[in-house]
C-alpha cells in the first residue's frame, strides 16, 4: 500500500496550463466573433426569400378570389374566407414595406 501511495506522490499528472486554456478561449471567441454576425445576414435572407415565396402564394389566392367573386380581393376579405393565414399576411405587408421600389398587387 506504502509503494502505491508513494507511486502516486512521485506522478505528476499531465494537463493544460492556465496559459494554454487561455489562448484556447481566446482562438474560440475570435471565431465567434466572425462567425456570428455572418448567422445574422443569413437569417434576414432567408426570412426575404420565405416572404417572396408568400407573395406569390397570396398574389394566386387573390386571384383565385376574384375568379370566385364579384368583389376584389383584400388580405382582409382573404383571411376572412381561409384563403391564407394571417401570418402569411402579416409576411406580404412586411415584405413591401422592405421593397418600396415594388407595388403590392393586393390591398389591404
């Protein structure tokens, strides 16, 4: 038991410095830092290209609408009868409010 003991005072166990742990730490926060506003540009592309795609979608329902109907149609009078979701509304006004170059086809 003496020789085991004295075997485990006598190793010392290898790992990593303070210094070692530190330059580590500070290797991963400079990737973080570029990597983590590049998320951000993505996200707000992706969020505009889902909306192009829902003003297609509600741009063919408002004209499915006005074959169906004697009146024009509205985002209103479209979430009304079912034809899209009011989120899909909210994404069609906010998509023109971000392009004012382009006109919406569809009112309010």
């Amino acid at each position: 038991m003496k020789k085991y003991l004295n075997f485990l005072t006598k190793t010392k166990a290898k790992g990593f410095t303070l210094i070692e742990m530190l330059v580590v730490l500070v290797i991963i926060s400079v990737l973080l830092l570029l990597f983590v506003p590049n998320l951000t540009k993505q996200k707000e592309k992706v969020t505009q290209t889902g909306n192009a795609a829902v003003v297609k979608v509600v741009e063919s329902q408002a004209e499915l609408y006005n074959l169906n109907h004697e009146d024009k149609a509205t985002l209103a009078k479209l979430v009304k009868s079912g034809d899209i979701s009011s989120k899909q509304s909210k994404a069609y006004s906010e998509y023109y409010a971000q392009n004012p170059k382009e006109t919406a086809t569809v009112a309010n």
